[in-house]
C-alpha cells in the first residue's frame, strides 16, 4: 500500500459521464460578451482578457518531495477552493478524441438565446454542461497534489499517441510527451475535475472545467496520480542495425553498441521552460506531463530508426536521490502495446532492469528529398 502525505484534502467523488452522441455536426458559435463576474460569481460568456496559466484538473505526486511551481487561488480562496467567474463555453455530447472527431460547443452570446439551441440536431438538455477554460485569472480550481513518503512504483507508462499515428520526416518537429501514473490508495481517493474540450487543436487547442449548467462542478474519478520526477532524462540516439545489439550505460545515460551518439540527451534538472527543453508543465488538460520538441531538422543523423528513452538519473548535483521506480507490474496503455511483426509501426518497450522505458520509431526522407545531416 502507498503511503502519502497529503497537501490538499481527500474526498470520495463519483465521475460524471456524458451519454450523448447523436450529433453529426461540428458547431462552433463564434462571439464576445463582456467579462465574467468575478472570481465566486456566476460568471458570464466571453471576456478572458487576463491570461493565467493553466489550472491543475489531474492529481499529481510529487516523487522526490520537489514540486513545480502551480497557480496560487485569488485572494481570499484557498487551494481547494473552485472559483468560476471568468469565461464559459457550452459543450455537449462526447468530447473529441482526435481531430477527426466533432466538438460539440459553442460561446455563449450576451443577451441572446443559448446558442446550442442552433445546432442539429439540438442536444438534450440534460448533456449540455458549461466549460470553464483555462488560462483565464478569474476561473481556478485545483486537484490533490501530493508528496511520496515511500518509493514511487509507477503502474502506467504513457508514450504519445502521436509517435504512432503520424508520419515523421527529416523536417518534422516531433512532439514528446510522456506521462507516468500511479493508481490511487483505495481507501483515500484524489481530487480530480473533470474536463471539457471546448475549442480547437494542437497550438490553439482549449480546454475547461466541466460543471453543470447550475454551475456544480463535475468531479473525475480520483484513482490515478501522475508522478512528476525531476530526475527523468530524455535520450535520442539512432539505431544503426537492423538487429542491434545495445547495452544501456547508467552512468552516461547512453545505449552503446549498434548505436550512434545521441542527437538528444536532455535531464529535466538541469533545463529550463520552453519547447526547446525537456520539461514538465501542466497541459491544457489540465495535466502535468513531460515534453519535449525534437526538431529533426537541426539534430539528426540521416534516415533511419531512432530510439527515444526515458530514463532517470541516479542523483543530480544539489538534487534529491531518485525516488521513482519501473516494475515488472508497470503497463504500457493504449497505442503504446507493441505491435506485432505483421503490424508493423514503432515499439514501446518497458526494461525494469535499467529502470526506463523506450520507443523505436522511424523517420523518414524529406518529402522533397534530400538526405539530411546532424545539426547542432
């Protein structure tokens, strides 16, 4: 059993679902009231000229007592406190999975009939909710965030979906993400909010938390945890055999044998915020993940298949000893199941001996041609 010191309070909260799914159309209702009514308000549509960062929805545990840095509430409320006074969309239906799939929502007009009252067909009200995104200073709310007191064994390792479902070339900026998970105590489930995709993809993509349309909020279901390590390290190296041979160095980080030098070797410890470091921050979802923009262009070594590793440093100068451990129960979930030889595409690989994971993946040749080189 896991062990946690809590720095917000726990509670047992039954997770909301959506059952509507009729709509066939993508609705988007475009327009600007004025802003919200302040922070514990009822809140009004539009508006959102002061940014903030993003709102913490999915619990997280601090593996080695060192922590990132969250949104503090506004004043007068505490951490576990939801504050919805800024801008609201209704949404509906079931939320996208990938940009093939509809958005049902829509951004409310002042003064005017709500505006899913227009789409076809028109929704339910019992599945219409509202949306509260994130980024704006007058909306907050927190999940559980919590400190390991004993060694975190991580149950799901989450690679990107995207490292499977796209093509990648000698030009190509590859998004990394990685998102580790530890299930929750039984007995004292986390805070979890649940949330909305109300808004675009990718750079302009938008999120928010889901309450009804009285404004009572919609909880998750509190059983899983992200783990945030400052000890985590991302490794890119290109495989140079179609059947390697390769031994994992602890102490320089590196695969030797059928391998080259990395074009990558990044520790979170030692970095910075931006797309240029490897980081962990929290997401639109309102979800702390690692990331990292691998723009090929500058740093390749040619055509081939490249192996991304994750991996964690022993120790760091000034830093903490490693707390966070892969075990022969930790899963690879979803597209991360390696495939078979007949499917073909990259493969995930948990090694609980040398205590990281790994994917395989290929890159290709320009579209234009052309051959590539290593970049700086």
């Amino acid at each position: 059993m896991k062990t946690l010191k809590t720095s917000l309070k726990l509670g047992l909260f039954l997770a909301s679902a959506l059952v509507f799914t009729s709509c066939e159309m993508d609705y988007n209702l475009a327009g600007n009231g004025p802003g919200g009514g302040g922070p514990g308000g009822r809140g009004k549509p539009g508006g959102g000229e002061t940014v903030a960062g993003n709102n913490l929805s999915f619990p997280v545990i601090w593996a080695e007592g060192t922590d990132l840095t969250l949104r503090e509430p506004p004043v007068g409320y505490d951490i576990d406190d939801v504050v919805t006074g800024g801008t609201w969309w209704y949404v509906w239906g079931v939320d996208p999975i990938d940009p093939a799939y509809p958005i049902y929502s829509c951004l409310p007009i002042v003064g005017a009939d709500p505006c899913y009252l227009s789409a076809t067909p028109i929704p339910p009200i019992d599945s219409v909710y509202k949306a509260w995104v994130q980024k704006d200073v007058r909306n907050f709310w927190q999940a559980s965030d919590v400190n390991a007191l004993e060694p975190v064994e991580v149950d799901v390792v989450d690679w990107g979906d995207n490292l499977e479902s796209v093509d990648w070339y000698l030009t190509s900026k590859v998004r990394t993400e990685m998102g580790l998970y530890d299930n929750a105590p039984v007995e004292a489930p986390y805070r979890q909010y649940a949330m909305r995709h109300v808004s675009g993809w990718g750079t302009d993509e938008l999120h928010g938390l889901q309450t009804t349309l009285e404004d009572e909020v919609v909880y998750g279901p509190g059983t899983q945890a992200t783990v945030y390590t400052e000890h985590a390290r991302l490794t890119i190296q290109k495989i140079t055999s179609e059947t390697p041979e390769l031994t994992w160095n602890p102490e320089t980080h590196l695969w030797t044998g059928d391998v080259l030098p990395p074009v990558v070797n990044k520790p979170v410890w030692e970095e910075g915020d931006g797309p240029t470091f490897f980081n962990a921050e929290v997401n639109i979802k309102g979800k702390i993940i690692f990331g990292y923009n691998w723009d090929v262009k500058r740093a390749n070594d040619g055509v081939g298949v490249y192996r991304i590793t994750f991996s964690f440093d022993e120790t760091y100068p000034g830093g903490t000893a490693l707390n966070t451990f892969f075990t022969e129960s930790t899963i690879l979930e979803g597209a991360e199941v390696i495939p078979t030889e007949d499917e073909g595409g990259p493969t995930a690989v948990i090694d609980v001996e040398n205590n990281l994971t790994y994917i395989d993946i290929t890159i290709l040749g320009n579209k234009g041609g052309g051959k590539g080189g290593k970049g700086n």
